[in-house]
C-alpha cells in the first residue's frame, strides 16, 4: 500500500476549496497538489482513510476565517494511515507504521492547510499514536476527534467512578463515545443519553441506563438530577436544569450559560495511546453511520449527509478502497 520514499509522488489528488462556502458550492476535487513535506518533528502520512466532522463543514462556511490558515484549504481533522516519510527529529515512528490521530493540535486556531481529505499529508508526530491492530483504517479514521473531545470533556468535569451522568446526542459522533467511556473507562454509576426514538436501542447497546426519547420527553422535567451533564448538541440553558447541586455541566456547541463550562479540543496523540487498551479489547467501539462510508470520489455527497445533522456516529471517507 504504502509507497517508500524514494518513490513517493510529487502531485496528488486532494479534495479542496479555493473561497469560503457550502460544501456543494466550494468543494473541488484537484489532482495537481504539491505534496506537502514532513518538517523534523512531523511525518508524511499516506492517507487510507479521513473521518469528517461538523467542524469540517463549520469552517468551510468560514465560521471561524479570522483564526484559520490562508486559503485555498484541503478539509479533513480526522485521519488513518500508513508512514511513508519521516522528519529528522521523529523518534515514535517509522516508515511502514500503521497511525491515527487529529492532524489538528487546536481545532480552531490555524488549522492546517493540509487536511486529511487528500493522498497524502503531514502530521505533527504528537497528534499521532499506532493505529490499534483489531481496527481496519476506516475504523480508526472515525475516532480521534470525537473520542478526544469525550476523553477531555469528562476529564474537565472531573468524571470519575461511582458518578451518574446525562449525555445529550448520546447517538451523534461524539455523544457514542462520551458514553462508551463514561461506562467503560470511568465507571459511571448510571448513564442517561437523549437520542430521537429510532435510536434508542443504540444507546442501550452502548451502556447508557436511561435511554431519553427527545421528541416526547423532557430530559429537564427528570425527578433525577446529575453529578454531570455532557452537552454534545447545544442545550445548555436546559443542561443546567438536569445537574445536581454542585454537579458539574460541560458543553461543547452554543452559548453556555453558567455554571457550565466549554471547551475547544486540544489533541493528542497521548490520549489515543491511554485509550488503546480499551480499544483493543473491544470495550469501546467505533460507531459508523450505517450509510456513512463513502470513497473519496464521493466526498460531496459524504458532506452532503454529514450535514443533514442525522448522523449516527461518524461519516468515514475511504481513501484507498
């Protein structure tokens, strides 16, 4: 699969936008990219596989454009693949080496110009850990941005065993995985997780206690309160409602209305690796939409589903098939 570096390409095809706009409008599919080089502390990756994300779409909207890197932009955080390239200074990997990781160290502050959507591209080696062996590269292309944000979430709100929580969009990308290690890494005592009424069997299935139909129930108007409540859709002023006295409410959309706190993920690839046992052991799963992987030639119809907000899990763009 992977090319040595004595053979490696000097063009590439690359998914990319040139202005700021609707996926559909702005997203060009261009075969004549330099490929980028590695500086010492980053590695040139061949891409097999890019998980995309809201954020992906948000800033190709230009929602963020006063902190972003110069257009034109290839999108894509999320990323598997194999080393074909090292920098002088890069100690962990080497070629060959099958990774994953989210290329983006702060997710909104300059992200790269080098997404993930493309053959080839560079990472910084640590945002990147071993891509666990029971995975395929689909399967981990889905993980590091959403289980990082849940992994910093909980750690923010001091999550620890023993505590009850209520994730809300316990069934989108990052609400599987804020239960998933709520349940298997923390400990919670009990879980509650707010999906629409198709997906309530899926919460079951990934440990949540109290599975809450949304479109008839009002998780607020619960007798129970918790010790923390992850927001994952952006209903802070009704999160806070659900929280004990003293509990602790993260969010990660909208405005936060205290005393919740937010946040902007920071990746690392460190995080990966203290999750690769659970990973590994099949405790904590990738969740996939059922339609949600598409080949790179698709990549518009990819963003086109990712952004009818109705999407189980992740959406994977398969690179090599």
């Amino acid at each position: 699969m992977a090319s040595s570096a004595a053979t490696l390409p000097s063009k590439m095809k690359a998914w990319t936008y040139l202005e700021y706009g609707k996926s559909s409008d702005v997203l060009k599919l261009q075969s004549d990219v330099v490929v980028p080089q590695p500086r010492d502390d980053q590695v040139l990756l061949q891409v097999v596989a890019a998980g995309i994300n809201p954020i992906d779409f948000k800033r190709m909207l230009g929602m963020f454009k006063n902190t972003d890197s110069p257009l034109p932009i290839i999108p894509g955080y999320d990323v598997a693949g194999v080393v074909v390239k090292v920098g002088s200074q890069v100690k962990k990997f080497k070629e060959g080496d099958q990774v994953y990781g989210d290329i983006n160290e702060k997710a909104m502050d300059h992200p790269t110009q080098f997404g993930t959507i493309a053959q080839y591209t560079v990472v910084a080696e640590k945002l990147l850990a071993l891509k666990p062996k029971n995975l395929s590269f689909v399967e981990a292309a889905s993980l590091p941005l959403v289980i990082e944000t849940a992994y910093e979430g909980l750690e923010r709100c001091h999550f620890s065993a023993g505590k009850s929580i209520l994730v809300l969009g316990g069934a989108g990308g990052v609400g599987t995985m804020i239960i998933q290690l709520a349940k298997q890494v923390y400990g919670a005592s009990k879980i509650a997780a707010t999906a629409s009424t198709g997906k309530l069997d899926l919460l079951k299935s990934l440990g949540a206690d109290l599975p809450i139909d949304y479109t008839n129930q009002n998780f607020e108007d619960l007798p129970e309160k918790f010790d923390v409540v992850y927001d994952a859709v952006g209903q802070c002023e009704r999160a806070v409602k659900a929280v004990r006295e003293g509990g602790d409410v993260v969010t990660i959309y909208g405005a936060v209305v205290p005393p919740a706190t937010t946040f902007i993920l920071t990746s690392n690839g460190a995080i990966l690796e203290k999750l690769e046992p659970f990973l590994e052991s099949g405790k904590v799963k990738p969740m996939i939409d059922p339609n949600g992987i598409f080949p790179f030639s698709e990549t518009p119809q990819a963003f086109a589903y990712l952004e009818t907000g109705r999407v189980t899990g992740k959406v994977v763009i398969s690179i090599i098939p």
